[in-house]
C-alpha cells in the first residue's frame, strides 16, 4: 500500500477531521435497518480515540440534493454510534459555520463529534474550495476512510484533502488490499462473474478482465445483449439495443485471448415481473416472444458453481436475476452459494451483490465485501479514485 496510512501521521493531541460513509438504510420511522458501515468504520475510530485524537466526523446520507431535510439527518447514525464506541457522540446541526467552529475548537483528545450531512449543501458535490476550506478549517489532519464515495471529487473528500496534511483509514486501506488481489496479481484460476441491468455498466470493468480472468461467467439482464448479440430471439426481456455491436466486440476480444467467456443455458421467463408471476426456465435460445427473461436457470447455476468451486480467485459484481423478488432469486442465491464455498480468494464488489450475499446469510462465509460498489466498480475497471489519488504517497 503506497499511499499514507492513519499510522504514517501523529494523531496526538490533534483534530483529526475524518470522512466516513455513514450513507446507512433507514426505515420510514428514521431506524437503521443495516449498520454494516457504521460497524465498518470502528476501527479507524477506536485508533484514533486510542491515540490521542479529537475525531471530527463527516459523512452524507441520502440524497437530499442540497436541501436541509429531516428525513436525511445523521441523527441516528450519532445516537448508534455512541452505543457502539460507548462513548458520547457529540451532534452537529451543521457541518460548516460558526456554531461548529465554536465546537471543534472546544473539542478534546478522547471526544468524539459528527457533523450533520454534508450534502444538505450543494457546495459538497461541486467540490466548492470555499466549502471545503470550512471544513478544512476545523482540524489539523485529515483522513478520508470512505471508499463509497471515493470515485467522486467531492469538497469533504478532495477539497479537503488539498488543505490538509492527510491519509487513508483502515477501511480503504482494506478495500484496496483485497481488490489489487484480484487487480494486480490474482492467483489462477480467476473467475469473474458480472450480473446486473446493464452492459454499458460494465463494458469498461469487461475490457479489464479479459486480459486478467480465466473465465467471466455473465448473468443478469445485460446476458440478454450478449444473446442478443449471438442473433437469438430474447422476447420481451431487457436489451440495451445500442450496445449490441460492442457486445459482440466483447466476445470476438475474449475468444482471441483464449478466455472462457460463458453465457447462461437456460434463463426463467415469466409474462410480468411480480411476485405471484407463474414462472418457469427454458433454454436460452428457446424465450417465447411474450416473456421476460428474470434470472439464471438451474443448469447455469449448476454449471457457474462448478467453474467458482474449481477457482482461486473471484470477483462477484452483479446479481444474477431480479433477486429482490423471491421467484426470480435463486440463480442469485445459487451464485452465492457457490462463491460461499469456494476455498479461494472472494470478493465481493459491493451494490447488490453484497446486498444479496448479506439477504442469503453467506456474508461471513467470503474474503471480502465491497463497502462500494461504484467505487469498486471504477477500482476494478482500472480507473483512479479522486478521493486516494489525492492522498499523498508514503
């Protein structure tokens, strides 16, 4: 890891203003229904603390288009956070103006503050250098620890980052360990397996791993472009129409460097998507004219876990179906299965992917999930991260 770390800087006696992605689901009555980020986010915390820091914290959630709304308060992330550090949370109603100056300067070693949501300012995504020079101005270090956002040059990751002497936390420094695993020099037999709506998605992330993978195994609705593109018939399932030409360069590039470039056998159609549509699976060249194609069928899952199993590296971005109704679930659930008993290196890209792997209960069975799943989309794909390449090198 080439870029300064937490524990390349002094934090004794310092204000350590800290970026986090606090961005957690909250039900209609304001509780947190996953705390997987704000638990994410204790060990860059609890060091600090430990240390000698005042921590600072900062984070967006939602989209509140930079609008002060109730509905998108850190409130709740503050009130949880205090339980699980065991240690008051002060919180802000603002993260920039006097009132928090006054509190930042009053702020002491082993005291902990969150500033309200960043983007209740429209300053925040413009990455306005005034904007970011408040926040600048209320700590002497900074460190960004939130890979979610860090394919974005936002004034609370970038801007402050040009003001202040600064590092990467714990979390980033993770996220970044495992996927050069699968960037750099990943063991063999590598298996990417890439799902989700679209090819224009993920043609860049594609291009990538056709000179890295062994085999890319494709699932979700963006298979239908590729099928599409092989001259089969898909009904009335999604395809990207524009995209059918670079699909077939896809596939023309992958058969010229000798990867395994597979497709699904069998798909499950239903006439509409809802959760009491009767379904059934057929061949993939056999998609009636009325039906949607949802998910992968049995023998692709069968045929896909036998590929995940064989390999020692995999990389999972994308569900395989609409795996959000139960009906349409199970090429997704089967892949995570699969990648839950592979003995290699798993990792898994964040979005939905960790979403479903979380959903099937196979969380703790795998090496790593994403915490970002643009973020790690982008990492993936070989493309800089504003919010680290800003960080200056050890």
């Amino acid at each position: 890891m080439k870029k300064k770390s937490i524990k390349d800087i002094d934090v004794e006696g310092k204000k350590v203003l800290v970026r986090m992605d606090f961005n957690v689901p909250l039900d209609n009555k304001g509780n947190i229904t996953d705390d997987t980020r704000i638990n994410a986010a204790l060990p860059t915390i609890n060091y600090l603390l430990e240390n000698g820091a005042a921590v600072i914290l900062m984070s967006h959630l939602g989209r509140p288009k930079g609008d002060n709304k109730a509905a998108f308060s850190l409130q709740p992330v503050a009130n949880k956070l205090s339980e699980l550090i065991n240690n008051k949370v002060i919180m802000m109603d603002d993260c920039v103006g006097e009132k928090v100056k006054k509190a930042a300067i009053k702020l002491k070693p082993g005291q902990v503050m969150l500033l309200e949501n960043t983007r209740f300012h429209k300053e925040e995504k413009k990455n306005d250098q005034e904007f970011a020079q408040q926040l600048a101005s209320l700590a002497d270090l900074f460190v960004n620890d939130a890979f979610g956002t860090a394919h974005r040059a936002h004034a609370s990751n970038v801007g402050v980052a040009e003001l202040l002497p600064s590092a990467i936390g714990f979390l980033i420094e993770k996220e970044i360990d495992f996927l050069d695993k699968a960037l750099k020099n990943p063991k063999k037999p590598y298996t990417a397996i890439l799902g989700g709506a679209k090819v224009s998605d993920k043609i860049e992330l594609i291009i990538q791993l056709i000179d890295k993978a062994d085999h890319i195994l494709i699932g979700g609705a963006m298979m239908f472009t590729f099928l599409r593109a092989l001259g089969y018939s898909t009904g009335k399932s999604l395809v990207e129409e524009d995209k059918i030409e670079a699909a077939k360069e896809i596939m023309e590039k992958a058969k010229e460097k000798g990867i395994d470039f597979v497709l699904p056998e069998d798909t499950v159609v239903a006439q509409e998507i809802a959760e009491d549509a009767e379904y059934h699976s057929v061949p993939v060249n056999a998609i009636p004219d009325d039906m949607i194609g949802l998910d992968i069928g049995r023998l692709t899952v069968l045929k896909y876990s036998d590929i995940i199993n064989a390999s020692k590296t995999v990389v999972w971005n994308g569900p395989m179906g609409m795996f959000e109704i139960y009906s349409f679930s199970h090429g997704t659930r089967g892949v995570a299965k699969g990648v839950a008993t592979c003995k290699g290196i798993t990792i898994i890209g964040g979005g939905d992917s960790a979403a479903a792997i979380e959903q099937f209960g196979f969380a703790n069975k795998v090496s790593h999930i994403s915490t970002g799943g643009g973020a790690s989309l982008e990492y993936l794909s070989g493309k800089e991260l504003p919010g680290i390449a800003i960080i200056p090198d050890k």
